[in-house]
C-alpha cells in the first residue's frame, strides 16, 4: 500500500494544563464570576471552576483566545484575509493553521477557535471583517448574518473531541446544545454541528493513533461535505494552501 509523507508530519501536541497558582484560586473564581452574573455584570452563566480541566473551562467561558494563546492568531488572521469574501471553507482554514504551527493538530485546532470566538458577545459580529471571509455552512437561512457561531461550534467541540474520549465529547455536545435552547432558544443546524464536531475530534483522534494519514484516500472515497457547492464555482481561483 502506497504510503504518503507529507513535508510537515503532524503530532497530537500537548493540552493546556493549570498553573500552580491558578489551582489555588478554582473555587474563589466560581463563586466570584457567580455573584457577577446575579448582579448582571456578566452574561454567562459560569461554570464551575474546581475538578475541571483549563480546556474545558476555557471553551465553555469562550476564554481560549486569552488564556490558552498558541501566538499563531495574528499570523492566521493576517492569512485568512487575502482569500475572497465567503471563499474561506473549513479546511482552509485547517491547513493554514496546521502550516502555522507546524503540524502540532492541537495547536492548529486551537489557533482555528481563538480567532473566531475572540469576542463571542459582540453584537455586530457579521460586520468584522474576517467574518465576511467565512464560507456560510449553515443552510437554513440566507447567506447573511452571524457566521462565527457556526465556526467556533465546529473547530470548539472538534478540539475537545481531539483530547477526550468519545462519549465525553459527544456529552458535552449534546449539554451545550440543551443550555442553548433555554438560553436562546431551539437551533438545530447549532445542534448538528455541535454532534458532528465531536465526531470528527473523536475521527480524528483515531487518525492520528492509526497514523492512517499516511494513507492517501481513494478517488472513491472522497466526497463533499459542503453541499450544495455553489461556493468553489469550477473557474474560481482562490488560494489553496499546500502541505
């Protein structure tokens, strides 16, 4: 069997972990982000800090972009832009992480969520300019509006997929899509991305410990998971990133 080695061999990478001081103050930071929420300072509702790991905490809170930096953000950004507007699929955005930060697939899927969740609250998010970049992947609604959510859902629970076992990802993608139906209401494309994220981490993670990445994929095993694809017309001529 043909095997494929591409220049840049990709590694899991290391999660992050608590600081020394950051353990002493876990109950301390719950109960004050508690008491910010009743009195209205903070839309959140926090999740408790204690017996959790900082991944979780920080992608629950949309915290990753400040306290688990990889320091690729600006450069990916700075990439992302020069593609046409709504030109920018998924794996665009995958592979020039994974150049970026050089075959580390936790980095690279952490750089993808730091810079689509650095301000989840904004209310005007359809109007910055690397949103507009963002190949609309939902389908149930005209190609306008707020397309982060989409995004940062995806490369989110795909992460957590990547560095927990199968049934804890998929449970926590099934929670979050429970606390945002009493939050904001029923979302199904929401819901599908959230399920489909951490089946793609829990893939992926399998695909590494395999190593079958080495192996090409057959002319007949490769679909298309942007249907309808009327977003790559044949005679467009985007930036396609190499490996």
């Amino acid at each position: 069997m043909r095997h494929y080695y591409p220049r840049i061999v990709p590694t899991m990478g290391e999660e992050h972990d608590w600081s020394p001081d950051a353990k002493k103050y876990l109950v301390y930071g719950f109960w004050h982000r508690f008491g910010r929420h009743i009195f209205g300072k903070q839309k959140e509702f926090p999740s408790p800090l204690f017996l959790r790991s900082k991944l979780f905490l920080c992608l629950a809170c949309g915290w990753t972009s400040r306290y688990c930096v990889t320091g690729q953000e600006a450069a990916l950004t700075e990439r992302l832009m020069k593609y046409p507007d709504r030109r920018v699929q998924l794996h665009h955005m995958f592979a020039e992480s994974y150049i970026l930060n050089k075959g580390n697939i936790y980095l690279t899927f952490l750089t993808c969520e730091n810079i689509l969740a650095g301000d989840p609250y904004r209310e005007d998010r359809e109007n910055d300019p690397l949103q507009k970049k963002l190949a609309y992947i939902r389908h149930d609604s005209k190609d306008i509006g707020d397309n982060y959510g989409a995004w940062y859902h995806f490369f989110g629970i795909s992460l957590y997929g990547l560095v927990r076992a199968g049934i804890v990802s998929r449970s926590v993608a099934e929670i979050e899509s429970v606390g945002s139906f009493f939050l904001e209401g029923a979302d199904k494309q929401e819901d599908y991305i959230n399920r489909y994220g951490a089946i793609f981490g829990k893939k992926f993670k399998k695909m590494m410990k395999k190593e079958t990445w080495k192996v090409p994929l057959q002319p007949d095993e490769r679909t298309d998971y942007m249907l309808p694809n009327k977003l790559q017309p044949d005679n467009m001529n985007y930036k396609k990133a190499s490996f």
